[in-house]
C-alpha cells in the first residue's frame, strides 16, 4: 500500500514538473515572439518617419528664414490694419461729438432741434461753425456741416452696403406732430457703407432722448 502511494506521488510529482517545464517553454516562446515584434515595430517607426521625411522634407535655412520673414510680414500688415481701424472709429466719433455740441446748441438757443440738415448747415454758419473734416475711409476732405458729409434719412431711409456712403454720417431728426425736432440720432458708415460699429460690436450711435 506504501508503494503505491508512493508510486502515485512520484506520478503526480513528475505531472507537474512536465507542466511546469512546458509552461517555461511556452513563456521563452512568448518572449522570444515579443522580441521579434518589437524588432518589426521599430523597423516600421523607421519607415514611417523616412516617408515623413520624403513627404514633407526639413526646411533649409533660408527657407526657415523666408517663412519667419512672410510670418512677420503679415502679423505687421495685421497690427497695421488694425490700428487704422481704431484710428477711423476715433476720427468718425469725433466728427459725430462735434455734430451732438452743435445740435445741443441749436437746441439751447432755439428750444428745438434741427428738423433736416440744411436747417443745422444755415446755424452752422450763423455760429461760424465750419469746421473741415477728413473721411479716413475715401481721403477727401469737406465740410462737417455740409450734404457731402451729412446724410440726412429723417424723411427718406437709405440702404447700407453703398460704397458711395463710406465715412459719412447719418442724421436723423425726431419730429413731433407740428414738425418741430424733439431729438435725433446720428450714427456713421464704415469703409463697406454699412453702418459703424463700436470695439463691442454694437452700432455706434448717438441719441437724444438717450
């Protein structure tokens, strides 16, 4: 009976270094197989940068430099672009806070508002007010307090989008029933004839009532 426990002991003993040694040889397998991955992944990786290279070849230096110098060029046209945008919308609201002192003088003295601006052209001169005025999108200059510049819509409405109002300011008068002007709105064109807008991107308008 000893004997054969013994002999079945040395059965199973014998089982599980069989297994154990086979489990050795398949993970040596495993390793080696992984080695040989990694071998092709990286040959892979090489070939994939080489085709990179080819497609999209290292710039020389003077094209580093061309690129740098073109890069430099337009953020300059940009900043340029930018600063006569903001140059032309400080011009155009000081062309319309000349327009408002002028209306509220008309109102001060008179007790009401122009009611077209051929009527703020004739005070305009009884004050002596006439000053000249530079539109910073077309480069002319004219008189503020004239037709070429002030585009009266109290009467007849205008379309945007004209390149012909370019710079010029809008008036318009709000009439009570007798026709006497109780307010007004002024407002101004941008370099496309579309009306201006302030840094918020809201219309750039002065009122009365505000």
């Amino acid at each position: 009976m000893m004997l054969m426990l013994l002999g079945v002991c040395l059965l199973v003993m014998l089982g599980s270094i069989f297994v154990v040694l086979n489990a050795l040889q398949q993970m040596d397998a495993l390793r080696k197989q992984n080695t040989v991955f990694q071998t092709e992944l990286k040959q892979l990786q090489q070939a994939h940068q080489q085709l990179l290279q080819q497609l999209y070849p290292a710039a020389t230096p003077a094209e580093s430099e061309a690129k740098s110098a073109l890069e430099a060029e337009q953020a300059a046209k940009a900043e340029a672009k930018a600063e006569a945008r903001d140059e032309a919308l400080a011009s155009l609201k000081e062309d319309l806070f000349q327009v408002q002192r002028l209306l509220e003088k008309h109102h001060l003295k008179l007790g009401y508002y122009p009611d077209s601006v051929s009527v703020l052209m004739q005070f305009a001169e009884q004050q002596q007010n006439t000053p000249s005025r530079h539109n910073p999108y077309t480069g002319l200059y004219a008189p503020l307090f004239s037709e070429k510049t002030l585009l009266d819509i109290t009467h007849d409405p205008v379309d945007e989008g004209l390149s012909e109002y370019a710079g010029r300011l809008l008036y318009q008068a709000h009439l009570e029933p007798e026709g006497r002007g109780s307010g007004y709105t002024l407002a101004a064109f941008d370099e496309a004839g579309l009306l201006l807008k302030d840094a918020s991107g809201e219309v750039l308008t002065l009122n009365h009532p505000a």
